[in-house]
C-alpha cells in the first residue's frame, strides 16, 4: 500500500465513523474545518451550515469553479419515547428500508450512547411475523432503560441517530462502513485539496443533501460559479444474478462521470472533455440529487456529476475499492483543469443557459432520453 | 445477597463476557470458544481440558473415592451462518442455523476461515429493499468486498460466520452482543469455580464445569460428556426469553436467575435450587416448562439409563439475534446460586422410595 492510500483510508475512517445526520452534520464540518484551516485562502460558512473553502491553484479562472460533496448521512431523529424506555425514532427521508435495520445497532449521535432496533427471539415469533418486517414508521430503538423516565436522562425528542457501524479496510484494496454516500466525496475532496491545483478552486462541503438539496443550492448562490460539480457516489449493483441494465457500476472500474443525477444532467461538452483521458459514464438515479442542487442555484453554471461505485448503499457495510476512490480524486483534478480552460473560452457573459438541462452524449450516452 | 456485584467484579465480568462473546463458536465449530473456556475455568479446577468432541470440561475432585459426579454444564457454540457455494464473481451461498432471517439483509458476519483468519463479510439486500415482506435466504449472497481471485483462495464451502460486533455495556450493567447464548451461562458456571475454590468449601461429589458443543442442533456435544461421565446429577444453564408481551412472567432482566420448574427439570432438584436462593436470599425468579426445555437437559436426561437433570436460567432479550441484551448481575448471582446449591445439596435428597417405573416430569 503506498503512503497516500494509507493516508486516504485513514481520512474515510475518521469521515465514516463521525455522524451527521442531515441537519446535524456539525462534527464533520469541525473536522473539515481543521483539515482546511492551514492552506485554504478562505472559509465561508453558510447559513445553512456549510463550508465553503477557497484554494488557490496556479491560475485564477474566469468565474468561480466549485466542488461540492454532502456531509449529512442517512439516520433517524427520536420522535417519542415510550413507557418501556425504547426511543420511537423516524428515518429521516426514509433513509433505510426495513430490511436493513431489523435487529441492527444504532446511536445516539449527541452523547454516542448506543442501542440495537428490537428483533424479537425467533422462538417467540409466529410464522406471520417471521414473514413480514415491521413497518419503518414503528420503529423503535431499545437503549436498555426500564422507563421513560431513565430514557429521558439521556434521550430528548429530537435527537439525531445513526447507524452504529465499524469501519473496515479489506483485503484486495477494499473498504467497508457507513455514510460512504457522502462521506467518500468529501474523502476525494480533501485528498484533492492537499495538492497543487491548475485553478483556484472552491470546495463546498455541504448540508441536508440527503433531503432535498438546499445546502448545495445554496453553495450555488453564494459562489456564483461558472462551473458546479457534484461529487457524489453510484450504486455497484454488481452482484450475481444481476443485468448489464440494472447493474449501475461495478466496483474496481474506476470513478467516473455521471451523465444525469435523478432531476439534472451534466454539461454535454465538460463531460465529453473532462471525460477525454479514460473516465467511465454512468446514468446514476441514486437516492440523492445534489446536481439538481446546483441546477437551483447555479443554472448559469457548466454542471457536472462525479461519482465513484458504492456497493450495498445505505446498510453499515457500504463497500467501495480505494482503486475508484483515487480514481475520483484523479478526475476530480482533470475535471478542475477542464473547468478552467472552457470557462477562460466561453463568452463572458453566458448564452448556453439550457446546459443543465440537456442530456450529454459521451461514450455509451443514451441521447434523446426522455427526462422525467 | 441483594448487594449488586461491586465495579471491579463487574468490570471483570465485563472483560471475561468480552472474550467469550468475541470467541468464535458456531456450532460445528466451536474451537475458539472452547480455548477461551478452558483458559477461565483453568485457574479454579483440578484438571481440564477439551475432549474428544471439543467438548470443555474441567474437573474439582472430592478426594472421596467412588465420589458421585455432578455436572454443571452450559453450551458454548452459538447461531450462525455456513457457506454452501461461491459463485464466480466471489459471493458466498450460504446456510443458516438458527437463525430469523429477517436478521439477514445488511447484517455484518465475521467468517472463520481454514487457517483461522477471520474475514468480515455482509449479507446482500432483497432485489426490493423496501419491500416487507422476508426475502428467501436463496436470494441473498454473503459479500467480503474482496475480488473473486482472494474470495476463492480464503474462504471454502463449509466454513462458518458468527455476528460480528463485539460485546459493549448498553446500560448501567447491561451488556449487548451476540452469542450471550450461552457463553453468558459458562460465564456463571466458571463464576462458581472461582467460589467454589475461594470459599475453600469441601463438597459430597465430584463436580464437574462442562462448556459442550452443538446445543443447537439438539445437544450431541453433552450428551458424550454424560455418557463419559455418568453424572447423578446434571443442571444445564442456559438462557431463557423476557421479551416484553411473552406470557410468562417470572422472569425479568436483572431480576437473578430463573429457575425451571417442570419438563426436563427434576422437581426434587429444582425444589432444591429454589429453596436454596430462598435461603440465600439471592434475587431470582421461575418459570414453568411443561414438556421439553429446549436445552441440553432434553438430551441428557436420557442419556443411558436416564440421568436427573435440571434447568437454571439467565434472563437474555433477542435470542439468536446479533445484539442479545443480559444483565451482568444476573450472570453473577447464577454462580452464586450454584455454589450454594452445591454447598447444600444431598446427592439421595428425593431418591429415597423411588421405583423404578416412577416417571419424573410429565410425558406418561
């Protein structure tokens, strides 16, 4: 292993193992925060909670160039607590299907006390029960406390839960944890931010991605960047018994461009050029839609969508090859030299107004889908 | 004895639950957690060691000859997963024992491999994750994250997992984990082997600690040890439900241990056992079992000409699920029964106008 993916496992460890439930990325943002502190020209901080973080690169561009990637993480918020002492929580933007949290661990993110989702003795069950999971808007965490009273020491209405998930380096150059959907990003983001850059550069590390995009549009309005790129990860359905059509990525096949988030489309032409050494494109509809974040606040940006292979998105083993991920960060710097030279040829004043809405064509695009 | 174990024995009892919880055990092999067992009954036994069958039993001998056998027993393999095929993209096929499979999507286990390593893996979402109802585990892969090339040469058919997570303190003496089933009970009986030697007390038989394999796949593992042993008197420990809304409620966490009255308990002996932490004062509760107890004592109990048996519990929450919730207390307070059960206990009490024909329990 070289020092640089040493040091690239050892970041994603620290970001997957922090919590931040959309809402509540603080921790994050104090880690990024320190992380950036020494080289960046300048911080903001937005008023939805972002960071947004200058570095100079050996060129000014023409307009702003911004990289952005979520700090939140999908999680749960404790509704109610009942008699018994178990906590009523509520997933925030129904973070996580049934099937993953039957029996799993959570925590508490304000003091890190940690509980498990009830999953009663099989023995007890009835073959109805063994059949169905409970439904997501009855779940309970149980924290051990006998009443609501011993609950409510250490549990309030409101309180932001996560999975409570280990952070694993496998073998064959692989990594498994939590939050990866964002936290990978914001990995590739600060690995890219340690090197010398080919123009200034502006790295939005954002808020409330998971639920709607607001913190990225917001990044949009702040910077009014020339070119926007979203940094997010795409589901690796690669697994037996899958098709070429539903399979999305497959991990160890690098990082690359994603021709349409779930509402927006990268730039036709950044992506053909960013895209000209080697990188892949997707069509990722994953969860999230952070480039429709930009498309609301940056629509007079060049917009494009990076993203890296996740596989089992969304349980505490998320899984992703450090191959991709350094891929990413590789692209991510081609993709900032890209940015520079179409913004230094574009007219000053911005008459392609529709790139956001017009579907790319790069290698294996499908031109001419239908948007939804 | 309503004084709570003090925060070194606790604290103690943490790190010995610790190292049983984190031993590997699934039935069929129970191996690592058979280590862990014989190095804590070490210290507090005449002899003991890991037979034939990976059974663990350690011995206290009465000096006395022709000394009556009492066994005090509690099973050390716990539910699992086992690997049935690897397909050619590196995903594992595998097999339960014991196990609701709803626990199965996202879940994390840790396969113990041929040479010992121990590799994490996690169970693959339905095609639906939102859907409710439980995918068949035919449909569901176990993934290492690894390329297919390691997959194949680290993991083979037949290898097991166990739940990862280790065991960590939930509340105030409350411990959360998997395989408390039944390391929690081995851990009350090595509890009374350390009484026993501290306390110096000399007993009427030959007593026997035994950590037996394969519980739950019917109890093979302590069915060898009694027929080796021919034991007059053998009391399984092991764990019994408290969820909430189960009807039977002389049971609580932290409420001692519970024990069994009927079924596959011997009425003079459990008699004995009750009256004992009566006497004690030791905080426990009972429950009724009206035909089989689902423990070792099924098995034993008729094993050669049939051997007495009885049934003592732990409390414990989600049974056979990853993150089975006990109080440590309880664990503690169980070893204290049995030392006083030992102490005080007659090997004829209830024998005497016994004939052969009398049935014990129900079933006739």
């Amino acid at each position: 292993m070289t020092d640089s993916g040493e040091k690239l496992i050892a970041l994603l460890k620290t970001l997957s193992e922090l919590s931040g439930v959309s809402n509540f990325e603080d921790e994050v943002r104090e880690y990024i925060r320190d992380f950036t502190a020494g080289s960046a020209a300048e911080i903001r901080e937005t008023d939805l909670g972002g960071l947004l973080v200058l570095k100079k690169g050996r060129k000014s561009p023409k307009q702003p160039i911004v990289l952005a990637a979520g700090m939140d993480e999908a999680g749960f918020l404790v509704k109610g607590i009942e008699s018994d002492g178990k906590l009523r929580i509520e997933a925030v933007d129904e973070a996580f299907p049934p099937s993953v949290l039957f029996g799993k661990r959570l925590k508490l993110a304000r003091n890190g006390l940690r509980g498990v989702v009830p999953a009663k003795a099989i023995h007890l069950t009835t073959r109805e029960e063994r059949g169905k999971y409970p439904e997501t808007d009855k779940l309970l965490m149980d924290i051990s406390r006998d009443s609501d009273k011993d609950a409510e020491k250490v549990a309030r209405v409101g309180d932001p839960v996560v999975l409570d998930a280990e952070f694993f380096e496998l073998a064959g150059g692989r990594v498994a944890g939590k939050a990866f959907e964002t936290r990978i990003p914001c990995s590739q983001l600060l690995t890219l931010f340690e090197r010398e850059l080919p123009y200034d550069t502006w790295f939005a590390f954002t808020t409330r991605t998971l639920i709607g995009s607001s913190g990225t549009t917001s990044a949009g309005r702040m910077l009014k960047p020339g070119a926007a790129v979203s940094v997010s990860v795409v589901q690796a359905l690669d697994l037996p018994g899958v098709s070429a059509h539903e399979r999305g990525a497959a991990l160890g096949e690098g990082a690359g461009i994603a021709i349409r988030d779930r509402y927006a489309f990268s730039d036709r032409a950044f992506a053909r050029e960013a895209a000209a050494a080697h990188a892949r494109f997707f069509s990722s509809d994953v969860i999230s839609a952070r480039l429709y974040g930009f498309l609301e606040g940056a629509p007079q940006a060049k917009l494009l969508e990076v993203d890296t292979p996740v596989r089992h998105l969304r349980t505490p083993f998320e899984t992703a090859a450090l191959s991709d991920i350094e891929s990413g960060v590789d692209l991510l710097e081609t993709v900032v030299a890209c940015a520079g030279e179409i913004l230094e040829r574009a007219p000053e004043s911005g008459d392609e107004t529709l790139t956001g809405t017009e579907p790319a064509d790069g290698p294996g695009g499908k031109a001419g889908e239908g948007d939804e | 004895m309503t004084d709570y174990i003090t925060e070194e024995e606790k604290n103690a009892l943490f790190e010995q639950l610790s190292a049983l919880s984190g031993a590997f055990g699934v039935t069929g092999n129970e191996y690592g957690a058979a280590a862990v067992a014989e190095r804590l009954l070490a210290p507090y036994t005449d002899e003991v060691r890991t037979d034939k069958r990976g059974n663990v039993v350690g011995i206290v001998r009465s000096g006395i000859e022709d000394a009556p056998v009492w066994v005090f027993d509690a099973h050390i393999d716990q539910v699992g997963v086992q690997v049935t095929g690897i397909s050619d993209e590196g995903f594992l096929g595998f097999t339960d024992i014991g196990l609701d499979e709803r626990l199965l999507p996202g879940q994390v286990f840790s396969i113990a491999t041929r040479t010992g390593e121990r590799i994490p893996a996690v169970v693959t979402l339905p095609r639906d994750p939102f859907a409710l109802d439980v995918p068949s585990l035919h449909t569901l892969w176990l993934d290492t994250g690894m390329p297919a090339e390691l997959v194949k040469e680290r993991v083979h058919i037949g290898d097991f997992a166990a739940f990862a997570g280790a065991l960590y303190e939930i509340a105030e003496g409350r411990v959360c984990g998997p395989a408390l089933d039944d390391r929690s009970c081995f851990l009350s009986i090595a509890c009374f082997a350390r009484r026993l030697k501290e306390s110096g007390a000399r007993l009427p038989a030959d007593i026997v600690f035994s950590g037996t394999v394969r519980e739950e796949i019917g109890g093979p593992g302590a069915a060898a040890v009694a027929a080796g042993l021919n034991p007059s008197l053998f009391v399984a420990l092991d764990v019994c439900h408290v969820e909430p809304g189960s009807k039977e409620d002389g049971k609580r966490l932290g409420g001692g241990p519970a024990i069994a009255l009927g079924g596959d308990s011997d009425d003079v002996v459990s008699k004995a056992i009750l009256e004992t932490a009566r006497a004690k004062d030791i905080p426990h509760g009972t429950y009724a079992i009206t035909y089989a107890s689902g423990t070792n004592a099924g098995t034993v109990r008729v094993t050669g000409e049939g051997i007495r048996c009885a049934v003592i519990s732990v409390p414990l929450l989600y049974m056979h699920a990853p993150n089975e919730i006990m109080s440590l207390q309880d664990i503690a307070w169980a070893g204290e029964l049995l030392l006083h059960f030992a102490t005080r206990f007659k090997d004829d009490e209830g024998r005497r106008g016994y004939r052969a024909g009398d049935g014990e329990g129900g079933g006739k």
